[in-house]
C-alpha cells in the first residue's frame, strides 16, 4: 500500500498481508478523507 498525503507531499509505502480470501478492505479514519484505491494482481 501506498499512501499520498497533500498532492504527494510526504508518502508512506508498506505491505499488508490480508488472507487470500479476502474479498475487500474497508479504509477507516477519524473525522474526512478523500480516498481514491486501486488494486493489482501481484503473482
């Protein structure tokens, strides 16, 4: 997962292991955020 903060100001990268069964990840944060995903295939 990559996460952009103010137009790519600061950035944040990491890897989440979620169980292959997974059919969707649901982001959660305090107060608004404008989020926009996209997923690829790895493998």
């Amino acid at each position: 997962m990559e996460l952009f903060v103010n137009d790519g100001e600061m950035a944040l990268s990491t890897v989440i292991a979620t169980p292959l069964k997974a059919r969707e990840i649901r982001p959660i944060c305090d107060g608004n955020a404008v989020i926009d995903m996209e997923r690829y295939e790895v493998g």
